[in-house]
C-alpha cells in the first residue's frame, strides 16, 4: 500500500489527535505489533486478551511509525513522541473495523486482478501455488502464511501494490455469512474453491451448510468473472448451482486432480459436454478444463504427472485448444496434483502457456507444517504436517507417508482434530482406520479425542502393542524422542491447537 495520512483519514473518517508534519505523508505497510514497527508503516492500536495495543503507541512511532491508528485518547507519551517524529495520531471508532475500511479504500486503487480462495483443507497450499504460478509472468501479492481471517483478509489487500498483476487472497470461515463479509470490501473477480469438506461441521452442521458457506465467494463474483471449482468434490455442483454462476455471466473453470479426471474429462471435454449441461453437473458446455493424467508417485511420494488444458484460448506456444506438458512436483502426496491443478487452471486463465506453469509448479516447495519433510542429524525423517488437521487431510497425509520409502519403522504421531462437532468421534475413528491401512509401525495419539482413533485403529487390525495414548504433545515427545533411530520416519500431525509442531521442535533439534 501507498497511503497518505490525509487519505487514511478520509478511509477511516477518524478524527485527527495529533497533526503530522506532513499530512501528505505515506504510509507504505501496515503492523499492529510494535516489535515489527519500521520506517513508513500505519500502527493500528488492537486491543488483545492478554495486552492492548494502545500501550505500546509510543513504542511504534519511535520505531518509525508515521501514523498511528488508536481507538482511545493516546497518553501523554505517545503524544510526545507523535509530536517529535512528526508523526500522526488519527482516533477511530474500532480501529479493527478502521482497517477493513483501510483495505476497502485502497482496493479500489488495485489495478491487477483480485483472486479470493477458500476451502476445507489445503487453501493455504493452493494459495502458495497459485501465487508461485501466477508470480512467473506477473507482480503478485498473496496472503502470507495463513492469515485468511478477519485481520489477516485486510492486511492482504494493504500488502499489495497498485501495479500488482494479480492479488491472491485467501479466505478462512468459522461461520456462513463470513465470507460473504469479506468479500465485501476485497471484491474478488475471480473465486477459487479447492474443496468441500468436514471443517467447521461443529459450527455448520453439515457439509452442505459448509458449501453454502463456500459459496459465498463465487456468489460474490461479478458478471465476467471466473470461477475455478474443483471437479473430483461431490459438492461442486451444489456451489456453482447453488452461485448461479451461469445465469449471472460468470465463467467457470473446472480443475481435477484425481486418478479418475482422465475418464471424467474424456466424456466431458468438447462437444460431448451437451449431456451433462445441466442441473447438478460438475462440468457443462463451455466450461476450460484442467486436469491431470497418468500420475505416478515416486519413492518419497512426490507426483509426475501429464498436465493436461482444454477449451482455453491457444497461446502462443498452441494452435489448438487441446494441450499438456509433463510435470513434475516436489511436493509430496496424490492431494497436491489436486492442488497444482487449481494452480495450473488459474495460470492458463491469465493466459500463461503450460511450459511456464509446470516450472512453476515443479520449483514450488511446502510452507513450515504443511507436509514438510526434514532430514535430522541423527538420520531421522520428520514429516511436519503439524500445522492443522481434519479427517480429509489425515487421510492425505497418512496415504503419502504410506508411500515414503525409509530403512526404518514408519511411527504416527497424531493429535486431536478440532471443530468437527457431530461427527467428530467418526471423523477420529476414520483417522484410526486409516492409519492401519497405512501400515504404520506405531501409532501414538495425543489428546482425548484421539483415543477414539486408537480404539479404530486396533479393530482395524493395528496390534494393540503397537498403539499409544498420550494426554499432550509434551507426552508425545517424552515419548516418542528416545525412542525414534537412524532409519525411522515420523509423521506429525494434528489440528494447530494441540501444538505439535513442539513435537517436530524436539525431534529435529
């Protein structure tokens, strides 16, 4: 962002407390904590549970805050040190609603296109390949890490430059009407759904309450948008359906990445689409296309694949609108082809040609906690997929880990999974079940809803010796640190609450 204080008072409607030297004065980043405070940021005061950001106002301004946002007369330190810098003191009502304000302002300076992506598992990784893409022939801004919530959504927009090619938002939601909320200052053009799944059923009650909520994104899209669903997810009909993407003039491209995509798009692609052009129909007449064919999983479980385009105008490097390149990922597990194929779809849409979508894709590698493979000193194989968990993604993990070729004994390390509500116990139970299929050696569940996933995985034939049951992380790793050797393979994971990535700290250290 490029604001000038006098624009952030007319964004904000705040009242001016302290006057800056220069209220033509930029503002070029965004913090509300002081420790990051630099040269040209906005500090915005947030107030917390455990400290309010109103007693460090000082702080930030003498560490080259040029303005700062605060909901509360400042005291008479922060204002002496407002006046000395030259530095500005704007009072709002909320200064959290102030930067919802902020971002709406300066969306309307953006230039590139606005891309919004949600889903239940693995929009942090399709973010990351969306952005790795897209940023081979354009200026891109996205999300960093995952901050796809009410603070994390403007603070996007307010990263990006008014130049950006393209700004790449992703979106979390704990509850319908949430997305539709934030789109209503980002304005995405174009909608990505990676999936429907069991995230948040606690909340929504059902998968199709939680599509409802997904699909808040592709309802908020404007007539010649684009929106990008996943064709392997059952409910990818319902959205779009549910959207009226079609009678509202928006396009749609359909990305799959699963095994069955080659017969599915065989049937569909073309003129042979007139059958399903219709009501409940994943795919239909008109729809680009993108999918993947003849996926193989090396040793390590990272995935070769053809990559394959349809419908799409030619590029330069066509002359027909049927096309596919080979590609090679170094992230690991079959759910990733999914992943890269949402990626490839939105590359080929800004009209990138498939060669330099499948180096992209081939150089990305994984964010710290999402299916990280470290090598210790010791000769250990840590898999850090700590970051968060569902019974989707479970089952995504212990397939690739399934998959690692190691010397040693493969050992699960996995927690309790947040959120899940009705069907918790089940979704726990089918972890356990899973995990057995896998072949795990050991199997060490941590937190009391995992205990459901022990009991699921001895009566799936998992040997009970073979199973343990501890109360916390710090269990986990007393547990689990002397025990691993040279050889051995670790997989750790588990919903963020639970804190396992202690348990990847302690293994690796």
């Amino acid at each position: 962002m490029r604001l000038s204080i006098a624009e952030i008072i007319e964004a904000t409607s705040g009242e001016t407390v302290v006057a800056p030297s220069d209220i033509e004065t930029a503002a070029t980043d965004l913090v509300w904590d002081s420790r990051e405070a630099g040269a040209g940021c906005l500090y915005a005061a947030l107030p917390g549970e455990r400290v309010d950001g109103h007693a460090f106002v000082a702080a930030a301004i003498r560490s080259g805050a040029v303005c700062a946002l605060v909901a509360q007369d400042p005291d008479p330190d922060a204002a002496d040190a407002a006046r000395e810098a030259g530095a500005a003191i704007v009072k709002v009502s909320d200064t959290q609603q102030a930067l919802v304000d902020l971002a709406r302002f300066w969306r309307g300076k953006l230039g590139g296109r606005v891309i919004g992506l949600t889903g239940s598992s693995g929009k942090t990784t399709t973010k990351n390949l969306v952005r790795d893409v897209l940023s081979a022939g354009f200026s891109v801004t996205a999300t960093s890490g995952n901050q796809n919530n009410e603070l994390g959504v403007p603070k996007t927009v307010l990263s990006a430059s008014a130049d950006d090619g393209a700004v790449v938002v992703e979106m979390g939601m704990r509850g319908m009407g949430q997305i539709e909320q934030l789109c209503g200052y980002v304005r995405p053009e174009w909608g990505i759904i990676v999936n429907v799944g069991t995230s948040h059923m606690e909340l929504l009650g059902s998968r199709e309450n939680i599509a409802r909520a997904k699909a808040e994104l592709l309802e908020a899209l404007p007539a010649g948008g684009c929106a990008f669903i996943n064709g392997a997810d059952d409910y990818a009909a319902f959205a779009r359906d549910h959207a009226r993407l079609r009678e509202r003039g928006v396009k749609v491209v359909v990305f799959d990445g699963s095994p069955e995509a080659a017969g599915r798009m065989d049937v569909l692609k073309g003129a042979r689409l007139a059958d399903a052009d219709e009501q409940g129909a994943a795919v239909r007449r008109g729809d680009r296309l993108v999918w993947a064919e003849d996926i193989v999983l090396d040793g390590e479980g990272r995935a070769t694949f053809k990559l394959c385009a349809a419908n799409f105008p030619p590029t330069s490097e066509t002359e027909s609108e049927a096309e596919s390149a080979e590609c090679a990922l170094s992230l690991r597990g079959l759910h990733n082809v999914g992943n890269a194929c949402a990626a490839a779809a939105v590359g080929r849409a800004m009209g990138m040609p498939l060669s330099a979508i499948v180096a992209a894709l081939g150089a990305a590698q994984p964010e710290s906690g999402r299916a990280q493979v470290l090598r210790t000193a010791a000769g250990v194989t840590v898999v850090d997929d700590s970051y968060n968990a569902n019974p989707d993604s479970m089952r995504a993990s212990l397939s690739t880990f399934a998959a690692l070729g190691v010397e040693g004994r493969k050992i699960a390390i996995l927690g309790d999974m947040g959120e899940l509500g009705p069907i918790s116990e089940e979704g726990h139970a089918r972890v356990g079940a899973d995990a057995a299929a896998a072949g795990v050696d050991l199997l060490v569940c941590v937190g009391p809803l995992s205990r459901g996933t022990a009991r699921a995985a001895e009566e799936a034939g998992l040997a009970a010796d073979r199973i343990v049951c501890v109360d916390d992380a710090a269990a986990a790793l007393a547990y689990a640190r002397p025990l691993v050797d040279r050889g051995d393979a670790v997989l750790v994971k588990a919903s963020h609450s639970v804190g396992l990535e202690r348990v990847v700290e302690g293994l690796v250290d």
